[in-house]
C-alpha cells in the first residue's frame, strides 16, 4: 500500500475507534463531509494543516498518524 492510502486508513481507524461519524469529523475540523469520505477512500491527498488539524482533533501526535502499524 502506498503512504497516503495507509494515512488514509489510519485516520478512519482512529474516526471509527472514537465512535465518530464522518459528519462529526467534518464538523470538527470544518470540512465538507464529502471530503473526508475522499480523504478516507485515499482519492484526495491532504496538506500538512490538515494533517495537523486531524491529529489535533483525535488528540494524537502527528508521528501516531504516520505510524503504518495498527493504531
């Protein structure tokens, strides 16, 4: 698997371990639902913000969302 489909999956993990939705996730970082569906299925990069936004939302270091073994 390449790195940004596994950053993809680890940020669903870490959505669907916290019992969140992707509407809530949208709503916490201010984001169109449909973007994060994109974002999860790997068919749309993120930027460096984003990512940081995310590991701020689940309340993890920016490393735990690059660590490519389980979460």
């Amino acid at each position: 698997m390449k790195e940004d489909k596994l950053l993809a999956r680890n940020i669903k993990r870490l959505r669907k371990s916290r019992g969140m939705t992707q509407g809530e996730l949208s709503d916490l970082l201010a984001m169109n639902e449909l973007y994060i569906a994109q974002i999860e299925a790997g068919q749309q990069g993120l930027s460096l913000q984003v990512i940081y936004r995310v590991a701020k939302v689940f309340n993890v270091p920016l490393k735990d969302l690059f660590s490519f073994e389980s979460i």
